[in-house]
C-alpha cells in the first residue's frame, strides 16, 4: 500500500477544561478500516500533567486473528482558524492488530500548553490526526503463537496488549537492557510478564518456592538491565502480606499442635507408659523439617548387579577396549576402558558405562541408574573404586555414561594394579527407573547437568560436557528457561561456525559475536569457541576481501588469541554430526 493517500480527519471538543474522562470522536475511514480517536483531557496511566491521545481500530472485537494495519500517524492541535499551532508525531509506524488496536501518546500535549493563546477559544479544543496506512491484511492467516516485534522484542500476538500496556506505564522499562540477541531478549520478557501474573495473585496463595522463585526472576531481570523499581516494591508488599496472613494461621495452628502435645503427653503420665515415640515442642514443631528421600520408581528392590573382566598386557593397550555385555535392569550393558585416556585426556585411564545395541532402542526407552568402577588385584581385593556421585539417565539418545579422569595413571604403577600386565575390573549397576515403552517424541526434554534439553539434543549436550566439563561452572542464571535459551544459543552457535566460512553472510557473523559476548557474560568458559569464531572471521575475510593488510591484521589477531591445549570445536561438531 505505498500509494496510500494520508488521511486527515478533525473534530472539536466543547467545554474541554471542564471534561474529566476519556472523549471519543466520531469515526473516519482508512486504509479500509474504520477508526476514531480517544482523548484523555486530564492524562491516563498514572500521567496527569499531559493530555493522552489514542488512534484506536473500531469495533475491534470483531476482527480476526491475523487481521493488520501498520499505520504512521500525528495528533494536530489547531486554532479556530484551522492553523496549526501544536502537532505531535509518533516516529515509527505502529502495527494495529485484533490483540492490539489502539496506539497513542501517553505525554501528547503538555496541559501547560493549553493555557497559551489560542489553543482554547471559547474553551474549545480542535484535533485533527493525519493517518497514512502503509500495509493491510484482512485475512486471518495468524496463530496465537505468532510473533512481531514490539520495542525491539519479538512477542506473541496474545501477548501484544501485556507488553504495549507495560511499555506505556513504564516508558523507560527497558532503556538500559543489554541482552542483543532476540531469543535472549524474547525469554527475558516471557520471564517478566510471568512473574507480573504471579505478583497479581492473592499473597496467602504463594508457596514459599514461588516467593523464593519470584525474588530470585526479579534480581535477574533487573541484572540484566529492566528497571522494575515498581515490581520490587510490589513483590515487598506481597511478601509481607503472605507473611502475616502465614503468622495469623501459624499462631492458630501451633496452639492447636501445643494443646494437642499436652494432651499427649497428660495420656502417657496416666498410663505410666514408656514409649519410644518423640513429643515434639512448640519449638520443635516451628523448626524440624520433613526428611527428603529419593524414591524410584518400580526398581525399589532391585539388586546391585557386578560384572568383573579381565584386560591381558594393558599397558602395551591403546585403543579403547569393550568388555562382554552382561544383563541388568532387564537390558544389556558392556563397558569401554580407553588406557591412554579420552577426549583430550591423556593422563588418566577413561571408563564408560554403555547400553548395548543402543540403535534398537525406541525413542522414550530409559534407564536410570546407579554405577561405580572398581579396580582389583589378583587375589580379587578392592585396590580402587570410583563412584558416579548421581544417578544417571541413559536413554536412546545417549547411551553411554562415564568418567574422562577415571583413573590416574601414575595409580597404575603402584603395587597390586597390574600384576602380570594385567588390569582386573568390576563394574557395579544399580537400575533403578525402568522405561521399556517408546512414549517420547523428539520434543520432549530431559534434565542433563541442570539443563532442560530436548532429546534430539541430548547426545551434542553430552559431547560438550565431555569436551568442556567446567563449561558451565560459573553460569549466573538458575532460571530453567533462561539456561535452556542460553544452551539452544549455544548449539546454534556451534552449528553456524561449523558451516563454510565462505558462506556466512556479514549478519551470520555479526550476530555470532553478539551471542558469544552474551554466552560469556552469562557466564559459559567458551574460550575455544572464541578462537575458532577468530578463525571462522579471518578465514570469511581471505574469501571475501583483496585487503592484504587487514588480512595480516586479523591473522596477528588470531594468533594471540591462540587455543590452549586441548581445544575441541571439532570433536563436538563431529559427535553433533555423528547424531544428526
């Protein structure tokens, strides 16, 4: 619709000093819709020192979803010459929606402004709005999970009217927020608009995690640049409301728990019984927690299954070594011993605990179990024993579990380990979560060292925790979604930079060294992944450019922001590729 003709239309309010509430005008025609505009005399959200103006879509209710104007408008204000004395113009061009159908000023005209000469005759305001529609769509092709962008963040359509009311009542909301990377800033404000509909509930319904939850979503968001002085001020309220709502019932019920102790306790005098039961005091009452257990499921009785083999002249050994399959948990299992280690680990013998025929298994199969290795001198006496510190899910995805640094090598050489060049190992599997039924799909996650990851990822997470195991030590965030935002980033990464150089376009690149500043801000060791973004840049720049100086340049560059020993992009892009 670049041809579209601006549209003016003017209408005039009597009495205006004396109005109040909102004044609506009558409706006009553009862009083939109707539209009116809304005037707020003595300002509107928490503004009174402005008048507030609206272009408002009529008879919203009855348009589709998918149906759109983008629109560029200005609120005129004239004299009863028609001559312009004000005129307020919004600087982008607005999109109007049937989630959405309203767009304005909240500061429009200042009312110290109305007090000059001519704005006012005879106490009559006179506005005229200039809109010009410069795209349409009628038809209702959208979904409720579509996105545009608004602000600079890319929202769904249902949540469109959420964010427009909080960018209107907080302006200035998101002025200092760092995040670039849209998937970064989409997640951020998910996070906000959920604990603004966590706030809005009655504070005697919070549990104490959510209190904890929302405390801890509030510290982040405002880390991350969003000033939310106004939300910390309402979480304060709803936590001292739930506190005294919890001490009023609090009160009740430990006066209830301490009538109820005496009585107990007046009984056991009567009957000058002994029991071995433990009466609790008040204080007691107020402070002891409930014991935590971890309880599997269906495998509560399962035994420990052992499985000892033998490895003739180990030391003259090299390659990875797999043992005889055994049975546990109702599946088969063998064990791969790397001598010389694993994964740029050369100084420790590598163990892993795998799945047999892993190809078999259907999407959803599981098992989650317990292990340890053991290693045993001739006369069968435990010399050294490694224990796996959690439970571990092994799935059709990622079959194997184990230890890079499972024996150091110097360990070997002390008495008992290798008699006769011979290494002895027994491995110990506890299944205890069977899952035999292909109920999964692809989409489904799973939790792999605090990250949720899909299962089709679930092999590339492990590979990059293999080849980088402090990678995530000093990650800031705790939030679920923030961690697996920041590790879908992270993957993608990894896939762009393992395409050609020669075929990542100047965005790609650009946005390649966004989203490691704030992979690394976030608190990822990806140093190796920086070196090889260096490369990637460098090599991009010898395909792309006759330069020969800032070539050198670029290969100074990269020289000093060498890899240190052991660097791996290669390995986990192969094992990503290995899975695709």
């Amino acid at each position: 619709m670049e041809d579209q003709k601006q549209t003016s239309f003017t209408f005039k309010i009597d009495n205006f000093s004396d109005k109040e509430g909102a004044i609506s005008s009558s409706t006009f025609s553009c862009g083939g819709c109707e539209w009116y505009v809304d005037v707020y005399p003595k300002g509107s959200y928490n503004v009174d020192d402005h008048v507030s103006m609206y272009l408002q879509v009529a008879n919203p209710e009855s348009l589709r979803l998918g149906w759109k104007r983008r629109a560029s408008y200005s609120f005129v204000l004239l004299n009863q010459s028609g001559i312009e004395l004000f005129r307020k113009d919004e600087s982008l061009c607005q999109l109007f929606c049937a989630q959405f159908s309203g767009r304005g000023l909240v500061k429009a005209v200042p009312l110290k402004k109305l007090q000059e000469k001519g704005f006012l005759e005879k106490n009559k305001l006179i506005v005229k709005v200039e809109v010009k529609v410069v795209e349409a769509i009628d038809q209702g092709k959208a979904t409720g999970n579509e996105t545009f962008v608004y602000n600079g963040f890319h929202v769904r359509y249902t949540q469109v009217s959420s964010v427009s009311r909080l960018f209107v009542e907080h302006p200035d909301i998101a002025v200092n927020f760092r995040p670039i990377c849209y998937s970064v800033k989409t997640t951020y404000m998910n996070l906000l608009l959920n604990l603004i509909e966590t706030l809005n509930k009655p504070p005697h319904s919070f549990t104490e995690t959510e209190l904890s939850n929302a405390h801890s979503e509030l510290i982040k968001l405002t880390e991350a640049g969003f000033k939310l002085d106004w939300l910390k001020t309402k979480l304060a309220e709803v936590t001292l409301e739930r506190k005294k709502s919890n001490s009023d019932d609090d009160d009740t019920q430990f006066q209830e728990l301490e009538e109820q102790n005496k009585n107990v306790k007046v009984e056991l005098n009567k009957g000058k019984r002994k029991s071995s039961a433990k009466v609790l005091s008040l204080e007691q009452i107020r402070t002891e927690k409930p014991t935590k257990r971890f309880c599997s499921r269906d495998m509560e009785d399962q035994e420990e299954t052992s499985f000892t083999f033998e490895i003739d002249n180990f030391s003259d050994k090299e390659a990875v070594i797999s043992s005889p399959t055994f049975s546990s948990g109702g599946c088969e299992w063998y064990v791969d011993v790397y001598p010389k280690g694993s994964y740029n680990v050369d100084d420790h013998v590598s163990m892993y605990l795998q799945v047999a025929n892993p190809k078999s298994l259907r999407l959803g199969w599981k098992r989650r179990a317990d292990y340890s290795v053991v290693l045993l001198n001739q006369s069968g006496q435990e010399l050294f024993k490694i224990n796996d510190s959690s439970c571990q899910l092994f799935c059709a995805q990622f079959s194997g579990r184990g230890i890079a640094n499972a024996v150091p090598l110097k360990k070997l050489k002390e008495e008992g380990f290798l008699e006769k060049n011979k290494l002895i190992v027994k491995v110990e599997v506890k299944v205890v979560e069977v899952v035999d039924q292909g109920k999964a799909t692809r989409n489904e996650t799973i939790d792999y060292n605090g990250f949720h990851v899909l299962n089709s990822q679930v092999y590339s997470v492990s590979r990059l925790f293999v080849e980088h195991p402090d990678i995530a030590e000093n990650l800031r965030f705790k939030n679920q979604v923030l961690k697996t935002t920041c590790m879908n980033i992270l993957l993608g990464l990894i896939q762009t930079l393992d395409k050609p150089p020669h075929s990542i376009s100047e965005t790609e690149l650009s946005d390649a060294h966004s989203q490691l500043i704030e992979l690394t801000e976030a608190g990822f060791k990806l140093d190796w992944l920086k070196t090889k973004l260096a490369e990637v840049t460098l090599e991009r720049k010898k395909s792309n450019s006759d330069d020969d100086t800032q070539v050198q340049e670029l290969e100074e560059q990269n020289k000093n922001s060498a890899s240190p020993k052991g660097f791996s992009f290669k390995n986990v892009v192969y094992f990503w590729n290995t899975k695709k």
